[in-house]
C-alpha cells in the first residue's frame, strides 16, 4: 500500500495520524540552546508554557534532507510507492529539503516517490494530506491518489485569528498580511494562506467577532468536505466554534486539532484557525 508522509505543520491530530498510517516528519522547535524535535521531545502544552515564560522568542527550522531520506528509506522497506506532502514551498525550505531527499532515493532506485507542495500549513495542509491517506487505504494507485492531493490543494482552506501580528512579524512568515501592522498589532486580525503565502483577511475589535468571522468563512463556501478546527491553548473554545459550525456541517466529522510548535512559533499562544476542504 502507498504511504503517505507529511511534516509536522500539518497539525494532524496524533491519534488520526496512527489510523491513517501517515508518517509525520518533525519540525525542530529552539529555545536559545535547546533544540527539540515538535511533537516528539516536545508536547504542545510544554511548548506553550515555554513560549509565554520565555522572553526571547523561539525559532523553528525544517528537518534535513537526510532526515527525510532516512524516512522514505525506512518505510521503502515496506512499499515501494510514497506520497509525500508538504507544508507551502513559500513559507518553508521543507518542500525543496523533500525534493533533495528524493533525489537522494532516486540514486539508490529503491522506491518510487511522489511530492506535493500544499501551498498551505496548519490544517489546511493536514486536510489534503488526510484526503490523500483515506484513498491511499481504498488500495488506489499512485498516480490516482497524487492527483486527488493536487485537485485537493486547490481547494483548501485556512483561516486564523489571534490577538497579535507580532509573532508573524518577529518570525518573519508575515508575507501580505504586513499590511496589517502598525496600530492594529494588538487587534485581532484575520489571516489565512492564499496562493502559499499569508494574507490579511481583515480584522476586529474583539475576538468573539473574529471568531464571528471564522464561522462566517465557513458558511460562505458552497459546500464542504472536510472541515478542522485548531487552537492552541483554548480546547473550550475551540470546541464552542465546532458546536457552532455543527448547523453547517456534521459535528462528529469536524476534526479537532491542537497548532504545533512549528506553527504556533508564529502565531502565538491565542490562536483559533478553521480549516476547510471544499467539497
């Protein structure tokens, strides 16, 4: 059976990650002189606490090619067909570390693999990737699931808000929504990824009407497949937005997701995203 790898910016819940056998490559997450590996040397919960008690903030960096060589090279001892889809090729290195490390598979002509840029992060990558995974289990061959993943990224979604701009600016994944900064830093502002890259989607005076807006997003798409809510230190409130948008799609099919240490580096402890696949 194909395998399906991903990055951990894809924010897949773990549990569902295990049932989809999706391979999860990790992000490292620097506090000054220590280096974690998200999701492994550290949890979420730590890295929150982290990020708040620290004063300088941390930093997050891309696996290396030959740690994701060494992935595709474990699991070729399985399949001899991967898929391997990655956080957008306009925030990170880690589509062109992939591309290295397939280089470096092809050389060696153990397996075949497959690449994908999402042109997204956060669930709205971890959507495509679940879509790919679930085909992946129907036995379909490569060719098929890859091109369900590319017709997927088209159709993908994210959309965030969070008290500050101020993590995006300090790490510099801030792209379009610049336009955003200057008096409206402490506002909350409405991000998502557009053509893989940040863009501003507007802003409001309080959260309860961004979290308005999150909902109105969702409703303003003509139909929905797949649909994610994220937050990072909220769970309650996360789960009221999903309680919400159980009027627009079933309930028991809206994932649950906690934002990584690779991706909340940038957003910030009071991050509240949905992601959503149109149908």
């Amino acid at each position: 059976m194909i395998r399906v790898v991903t990055d951990s910016v894809a924010d897949i819940p773990p549990k569902l990650a295990e049932e989809l056998a999706i391979t999860i490559v990790p992000f490292y997450v620097r506090f000054d002189d220590e280096v974690y590996r998200d999701g492994v040397d550290l949890s979420t919960e730590e890295f929150y606490r982290k990020l708040t008690s620290n004063r300088r903030l941390p930093v997050s960096s891309t696996p290396s090619p030959g740690e994701i060589a060494e992935v595709y090279d474990r699991l070729a001892e399985e399949t001899d067909e991967i898929l391997s889809i990655h956080v957008s090729s306009k925030l990170t290195a880690t589509y062109e570390v992939a591309l290295q490390a397939q280089e470096q598979m092809k050389r060696r002509g153990k397996c075949r693999i497959e690449l994908i840029d999402s042109q997204s992060g956060a669930m709205g990558e971890g959507l495509v990737v679940i879509t790919a995974a679930r085909e992946a289990q129907t036995g379909a061959s490569l060719d098929r699931v890859a091109d369900l993943a590319r017709k997927a990224v088209l159709r993908s979604h994210v959309r965030m808000c969070f008290d500050t701009l101020e993590y995006l600016r300090k790490g510099g994944r801030i792209g379009r929504a610049q336009a955003l900064l200057g008096s409206v830093l402490r506002v909350n502002p409405i991000v998502g990824v557009k053509d893989g890259e940040v863009h501003p989607f507007g802003r409001e005076r309080s959260r309860a009407k961004a979290i308005d807006r999150l909902f109105d997003f969702v409703r303003s798409l003509p139909s929905v497949r797949e649909l994610a809510v994220e937050h990072a230190t909220t769970p309650d409130e996360a789960e009221v937005l999903a309680d919400r948008l159980g009027v627009l799609f079933p309930r028991e099919r809206i994932y649950i997701s906690t934002v990584a240490p690779a991706v909340g580096v940038h957003v910030g402890p009071r991050v509240i995203a949905v992601s959503a696949l149109e149908g």
